[in-house]
C-alpha cells in the first residue's frame, strides 16, 4: 500500500454534468484526457480504481418524468443509457493515456461492452485495470449515487471518492449562499439530518451500514483525484 494515501481501492463516482463541455456540448476531451491522465498517476501510486459515471449532462430520468409525457421508469432507463454513453468515452480515453480499462454495465449490452458481474469486476481491478461502471444498479428509481456505494462495497473498497463540481460538502449550495460553510469532515448521520444534498439519503444510508468513507472534492482542482486522495487537495470527508 503506498505511503501518500490509505486507499489501496477507491471507487470515483464522477458527475455526468461535471464531462459537458463549456459550450454545452455533451463531451468535453480535454477533462477527459486530464481525467485519464490523473487515474493513471493515482493507479502509478498502487491505488485500484472503479470509476462510476451518471448521465446527468445528457439526460435525467426523474427531470423528464416531472414533466408528465414519460414514466419515471422508462426516464430512468433512459438515464441508465447515457452512463454507458460516457462510460466507453472515459473507457476511450483511459487506454489513449495507456491505463487498461474495462467497461461494465448492469444494463446488460454484450455487443457493446461487458455485462457486470462481481467476480469478473474483482478479477480486472485485481489485474490493475480499471473498471468503468455503468447502467447505475440496473433497476430504476435509484441514483448513480447509490450505484456508487453499492459497487464501492460489493467490490470491497476502502473508499468513495465522489468528485464533483465544488471542493466538498458545504452547509448550503456555495454557489447561491457566499456564507455557505465547508466542513472538513462530517459523519454519515449528520449529512443525513441536515439533509446536504452532496449525494441522496439512500446513498448515505448505504455507506453507513457498510462503513464506507466517503471524500468529496473537486474534479476540476489539478490533479484532482490523486490530490484528493492523498490529502493534497481540499476535500470532505464524510464517515460512518
């Protein structure tokens, strides 16, 4: 286990939204290559990387079902696919900077990538490789979030880093509040009672009853995984 951080396997739950470019367009290359970049510093550090993707800069199942013209169901479905879409475009750009990556969905999609399945996950991130997972859990009415969580603790990881579009978990959005306060560190049941809205009750609830930790930065900070990980960034934790 290396000496810069007491992860030896963290899950990164990155943010659809946190992918689309400035102009709006679904994509944006360069934080993909800089993404790949920083996992493969973070695996250099003998860190074993899953990584789950939401879907959020392309479509969000639960938005479009408010709208009353489709089912919350079908809207998650829908959702579910737009994280196999950026999972293959992070899986693209993983092994153009030279990391050996899988993709793996719950949504089962054999002609495009590998149908997930514990062992043959645990198996590749055993390897060094990194698997990409997608299709959240599978089943709608559930956050790539709690998707996270639960892979994070199926694939038996010592961590969630969930890397998003602040540098961690505040009192109020930082963004609409300028008093909004940042903790440094916070128990599960705390971010449950004062409901911060940094990941979803479920997603919480479940890292409690698995012990999980979870660290919450920024993804646009340099470097920002390893950063993060290795205490070198600013950064949240959130702890049973």
């Amino acid at each position: 286990m290396p000496e810069t951080t007491p992860y030896r396997r963290v899950l990164v739950k990155l943010s659809g939204e946190a992918l689309a470019a400035p102009d709006g367009y679904w994509l944006h290359p360069p934080l993909l290559a800089g993404l790949a970049e920083d996992i493969r510093s973070a695996i250099g550090q003998g860190i074993q990387i899953a990584v789950v993707v939401g879907g959020g800069n392309l479509i969000r199942g639960g938005r479009i079902s408010q709208a009353g013209w489709i089912d919350r169901a079908t809207g998650d479905s829908l959702g579910m696919m737009a994280t196999v879409m950026n999972s293959l475009a992070l899986e693209t750009a993983l092994n153009a900077a030279g990391v050996q990556a899988r993709t793996m969905s719950a949504v089962s999609m054999p002609t495009i990538c590998e149908t997930y399945a514990r062992q043959p996950a645990l198996h590749h991130l055993d390897k060094g490789q990194v698997v990409v997972l997608a299709g959240g859990t599978g089943n709608p009415y559930f956050t790539t979030d709690t998707a996270a969580v639960l892979r994070a603790a199926e694939l038996r990881c010592d961590a969630v880093l969930k890397a998003t579009q602040v540098d961690g978990v505040y009192s109020a959005d930082p963004k609409r509040d300028p008093e909004a306060v940042r903790y440094d560190c916070i128990t599960h049941d705390e971010a449950i009672a004062r409901d911060l809205k940094v990941m979803d009750t479920a997603a919480f609830a479940l890292a409690r009853e698995s012990r999980l930790t979870i660290v919450v930065g920024s993804v646009h900070a340099p470097s920002s995984v390893t950063a993060i990980l290795t205490g070198a960034s600013v950064s949240t934790r959130v702890v049973p």
